[in-house]
C-alpha cells in the first residue's frame, strides 16, 4: 500500500490505455510522459495523508484468528508510514458469545453504561485475545486429526502408485502376473483345504482353481502343503504355456492393460468405500471407542480385500485372455457388406398376409377374451 497512490502503475495504465505495445519505444515515451504528469499528484496526495495521520484501519469484529487481525493491522503501517488500526467488537459477536460473551455481558451491566457508548479495557482486549487463543488450538487440533485421517489413506495410496508405476514406467507388470500367480494358487489351495482334504474340499478347489487359471487340476494329495506346491507348480507351468502360445509382446500387452485396468476400477471402487466409512467413523465413539483407531483398523481390512481382488480379477483376465485375429473379426462385417451389395438374390421367408384392418393397442382382442389387445395376444 502507497499512500497517495502508485505513480509508476498509474503511468503504466496511461500508457497502455493508449493502445501502445509495451516494451516499445513509443510505449515507454508514453510511460515516462505520464509518470511526469502524476508524479506530483501522487506526491500532493500523499503529502495531504501524512497530514492526516496516514491510513486508519476499522474492524467492525474480530477474526477467529489473531494472524488475520495482525495482517489487517499491518496495513495501516506500511514501510513506516504512521497509520492507525482499531477494532469495534459486541458482546453478540460469535467469538464473545462462544468464550467470553457472558463474563464481559456481566461487566457492562455492573458498568451500567448507555448502549451507545462504547467501552475500552484491556480486560475485555484480553479475554478477546484468549477466546482467538482458544479458536485456534482448536483448529489446529482438528485438522491435526483430519491430518491422520489423510495419512491412512496416503500410505495406501503409495502402493497402488507404486504397482502403477511398475506397469507404467519400469514394465514389470509380467513380474506382478507371476508373483500375483503363486499367492493366488497358494491362497486358493489353502483356503479350499483350510477344514479337511475330502473330497468336497477338492472339489471346490478345482473349480476355483480351473475358473482363474484357465487349468484342470485333479489331485490326491496328502497334505495341504502338497496341494500348495503341486498348485503353484500348475500354474506356473500354465503361465509358461501362455507364453508359448501368445508370445512375449502380445502377453506383455495383454498384462499390461488387464492390470491397469483392474488397479483402476478396484482404487475407484475403494475410495468410495473410505468415503462412507470416514463419514460413519465418528458414531464409534458412542461406544466409547476411538474413532481414529477404528478407522485404521478398517481401512487396512478393506485395502488388504482390494490388494486380493486386485490379484485375483488380474490373474483371471490374463489366463482368460483369448486373441482374435484381424481378418476373423472382421469377416462377419465383410460377409454383411457383400449380401448388402448382391441385393434380395437370394431365397426371401415368406410373409404373413394380412387381409383385415390392423387391430389398435387398445382395441379389443380378436380371440373374444374382452381384454384389450395389448393385454392380451399383444403383450408379446
């Protein structure tokens, strides 16, 4: 702030309300022209400020914090030009009213002073000073917990970038395909087997096994960790197999979008979910819980879901994955375009001859039923 105004913006607007280009000879001719012209003005101006005692700041109330107060102030003494500041403050204001609203309401009533005149204490510019204290320890501590909050969701959020960026920048998708492959047979094999090795249990575990792998597994073994190590071996030998038969850079491509793909969809889905259990979280608490913790508890529940349907929808698109040829995909089209252009040579169905007037949706049925047509034989 320049008392008095600012003589090189005004002859910067002159020059340029001129429809000069700036940085031009004749621009900067201009400029100095008109700094010239209100130079004195602006030096007139500013003398006739000083005179007055330089900028006088009014505040009709107080902010919650003392920085904005501060900053206001700082205006009214700029590069040691004399200015003063002062504050008009009601005991209704909703920083009075919140900390100190009925102690000081309790001083002007003993004061018994008219309403219209004001009142100056410091007593009262310390309690204003102390309720602006109390404000701000409680903002500070609220976003201190939405902080914590944001954390939980931030340390998860590395990991999704971290696997995107294996795909995107360092082109290991294939590495996450074969580690995702061996938990998910592992994870599978013991899951299905977690109880007994009956023949029920094998049998969930060989269509849970054929439906992500894409491979029959029939198997007799002795123990769960036999399954385990006959399973990851399957599947392996399945991911090798997939290999030969696509080829390294159609499997690459085929990895790298199936994972993206599934990262992306499932991140969107679980951010949802982190949105409606943080809106919920604070209700624990009615059980005398801590929300916070409660929160992190289940957070790391719902990511350690996502990261296992991440795996598994990975795996499955991958092993599923079938390629279609160009010239196959496009034959049905050619095969349309060429009836299309030969016209109605071939052999044409019969059609029904219609004799009678066209029955109406609302019109009664032709069979006598007495319900309307739409209702009846036409409600197909």
């Amino acid at each position: 702030i320049k008392l008095g105004g600012d003589a090189e913006g005004l002859a910067r607007s002159a020059a340029k309300q001129k429809g000069l280009v700036e940085g031009t000879d004749e621009w900067e001719q201009a400029r100095l022209e008109a700094f010239e012209r209100v130079g004195a003005e602006v030096a007139e101006e500013q003398r006739r400020v000083l005179d007055a005692g330089g900028l006088y700041i009014i505040g009709t109330e107080r902010h919650d914090s003392r920085r904005i107060d501060n900053q206001l102030r700082g205006r009214s003494g700029r590069q040691g030009d004399p200015g003063l500041s002062r504050f008009f403050i009601s005991v209704d204001d909703e920083l009075m009213r919140r900390f100190a609203g009925d102690r000081i309401g309790s001083i002007m009533e003993t004061l018994r002073q008219p309403d219209e005149i004001p009142i100056s204490h410091k007593l009262i510019s310390r309690s204003v000073e102390r309720a602006q204290s109390q404000v701000e320890s409680q903002n500070f501590e609220i976003r201190k917990n939405v902080l914590k909050y944001d954390e939980v969701l931030n340390t998860q959020r590395e990991v999704i970038y971290n696997w995107r960026a294996d795909i995107l920048l360092r082109g290991r998708a294939s590495d996450l395909v074969r580690q995702w492959s061996e938990d998910v047979a592992e994870d599978v094999a013991r899951t299905a087997t977690e109880d007994s090795l009956d023949d029920e249990a094998m049998v969930e575990f060989s269509r849970e096994f054929q439906m992500l792998f894409d491979v029959e597994l029939t198997s007799d073994p002795d123990s769960t960790e036999e399954l385990v190590e006959e399973a990851v071996a399957v599947a392996s030998k399945a991911y090798e197999g997939r290999r030969e038969e696509l080829g390294d850079e159609i499997l690459a491509a085929i990895e790298r979008r199936s994972v993206l793909m599934v990262i992306d969809n499932k991140w969107r889905e679980h951010l949802a979910e982190m949105d409606y259990l943080r809106a919920g979280i604070n209700l624990r608490a009615m059980g005398n819980r801590d929300p916070l913790v409660e929160y992190q508890n289940e957070a790391y529940d719902y990511f350690s879901e996502l990261m296992d349907s991440v795996a598994r929808d990975s795996v499955r698109y991958v092993y599923h994955a079938r390629v279609v040829q160009a010239a196959e995909a496009q034959e049905p089209a050619q095969r349309q375009l060429v009836a299309a252009a030969a016209g109605d040579v071939g052999p044409r169905r019969a059609q029904p001859v219609r004799t009678g007037e066209k029955i109406g949706r609302n019109d009664p049925c032709y069979c006598g039923s007495g319900k309307k047509f739409k209702k009846c034989h036409g409600a197909n």
